[in-house]
C-alpha cells in the first residue's frame, strides 16, 4: 500500500489511508455512497450456509460504516472440475436469502474458474455524509459495545478437523449469519461515531487499528467479553486458526497484557468470520444500546472504555 499514491479527490470522505471498512464516495450534501467487497472460502460444508455466511460477511462493511446496502455483485471462484452446478446454485441462492432479508439487490457478478471455491459479494450502500461510522471516530471517555460472541474462528478451525460438537457448530452459525443491521442503527441512535466489524484481524486487531487511528488507548474489560458457548474449550483443545496467531503477532507491540491468561488473549485475537460489530458511545447511552441489542437477539456486552493515549490496549 505505501506504494500507490493516495487519492486527494475531496468527494472521497473514506479511503484506504486509515484501513477503514469501506470507501465512501460523497453524491452531494445529502448523500454518499459506501463501497466494499469481500470474499472467503467455505467455512461450513453446507452450500446454502456458506453463501449466507458470506453475503453477511461482505455486506457487514456497509453497516460498520453506519450505511444501508442496496445493490450487490457476486463475486465466484469455482472448481468446475470437482464441484457440479448445482452446488453453486445453492451457494448463490444462500447469498439470496441475505439479500432479501437485509433489503438489498443481487444483480449479476463474475465467475472465474479456481481450484479452491470461494465466494462473497461487491456491495453498494448509502449514508447520510454527517452520519458516517468511521474507525477513527473513537472518543475519549467512551463505552465500547461488542454485539457479537467471539469464537468463531475456534468452532471453524473444529469443523475442519471434525472435532466441533454439533451444538456448538449451530451456536457459530446462528451467528455467522446474523446481520448487523439493527447493530449499525443502535450504534447511530446512540451517538457513535467510531465502529468496525470484528472479522479477520479478530477483536484485537480491529481494535488496535482503531485505537491508533482515534489516537485513543483502550482498556478490555476480558471477563466482560462474550465467548460462543464451547469455543474456549475447543482453543483448550488446540482448535486455533493460523490467522490467530498472525493477529497476535501483527499487534503485540500495542498490548498490556497484564494478568490476563495466554488462552484469553489468544481469544481474543480469534479471527472471525461475519463477526459483530464494535463501537463506542458515551456513558450515558450504554444501558439503552444493550437493551436494544438485547431485545433484537444479540448476545451483546460493553467490554471496555476508552481514554487518552497513543493506541495501547491494556487488558484487565
């Protein structure tokens, strides 16, 4: 990235100089529009599951910057040597029942031709330019509020090696496939103006990115943290992502650990798939927002606060 020349254009509000969720173009003074795209491979061996799992997943981004989708492309690696037609129909009417849920268009897409499949969306959103939820917007004093359980990453890693209790595997789904539609509203409602989704980096990555561009530190209230039911004795067991350990590596220099257990911080570091979203708001709004989340079927908790600082995160 420090090779390519950042764009200067004033109609781009969001770019990539601070590793945002999406790009947001401004329209006028009423209206802007927010980019993004996303892809994985398969998480679940079910077809259908894998497509809304990752049409969740690509359109969090929208969300996480306080936008609504509307229009969306499918974007497909597909091994047309091994895999029938018929799988991939399932895939992209999975990505269809996302769409139809969260309000928004799947018109078309590319396929390319690739031994190992993958799937996700280019998605099209809007939001208002005064509204916009960014990840440098965290502020001094606020409360962070995760909507989402942690884990993910250990339930996926279990289900590859086929180790993962049945119970727990529907515990990770349900919430794989759940939007953070309602999330992106509260957060708005509530006063927000620093959010991001918890996907790949794990909860310590994208907040540590967070903290370095609000110029905040944090403090991780660990305990406080909500796990999926069964993850923390999957990762007892050894059922951790590669791209864990890569998360720890890459923030390690940002983090207080404290007392704080190797296996906590470990999970904290989970890399997610379709992860929740995290965002601060002040003091004042943290009962309300819960409720709200809480009514709406989220398994949501304030974790952390924010104060003054140069983008550590100490864990208590």
């Amino acid at each position: 990235m420090r090779r390519l020349t950042p764009s200067d254009n004033p109609a781009l509000l969001v770019g990539a100089q601070s590793g945002d969720d999406a790009a947001v173009w401004k329209l006028d003074d009423d209206r802007a529009l927010v980019v993004t795209t996303d892809f994985i491979t398969p998480v679940v061996d079910d077809a259908r599951v894998w497509g809304k799992v990752a049409a969740a997943n690509a359109v969090s981004d929208v969300y996480a910057m306080g936008g609504t989708p509307f229009l969306a492309l499918n974007l497909v690696a597909w091994n047309t040597e091994e895999l029938n037609n018929d799988l991939l129909a399932e895939v992209l009417l999975g990505a269809e029942d996302i769409g139809r849920e969260a309000g928004f268009v799947i018109a078309g897409g590319h396929t390319v031709d690739d031994p190992e499949p993958k799937f996700g969306l280019a998605v099209v959103g809007d939001v208002h330019p005064d509204r916009i939820l960014t990840n440098d917007g965290l502020r001094r004093d606020d409360v962070l509020i995760l909507t989402k359980p942690l884990g993910i990453g250990v339930v996926t890693t279990a289900i590859k090696r086929d180790i993962a209790p049945a119970e727990v595997v529907e515990r990770a789904l349900a919430s794989m496939v759940q939007l953070n539609n309602v999330a992106s509203k509260v957060a708005l409602a509530s006063g927000a103006t620093g959010c991001t989704d918890v996907t790949g980096f794990g909860l310590l990555g994208h907040l540590g990115r967070m903290a370095l561009e609000s110029a905040v530190n944090i403090t991780i209230n660990v305990a406080a943290v909500p796990l999926i039911d069964g993850a923390r004795e999957l990762a007892e067991a050894g059922s951790v992502p590669g791209g864990t350990g890569r998360n720890l590596g890459w923030i390690s220099s940002q983090i207080d650990q404290g007392t704080t257990d190797d296996l906590d911080v470990t999970l904290l570091a989970d890399a997610q798939t379709s992860g929740g979203l995290v965002f601060g708001v002040a003091e004042d709004q943290v009962d309300a927002a819960l409720a709200a989340l809480v009514v709406s079927g989220h398994e949501a908790a304030a974790i952390g606060s924010v104060t003054s600082g140069a983008g550590m995160m100490h864990l208590r």
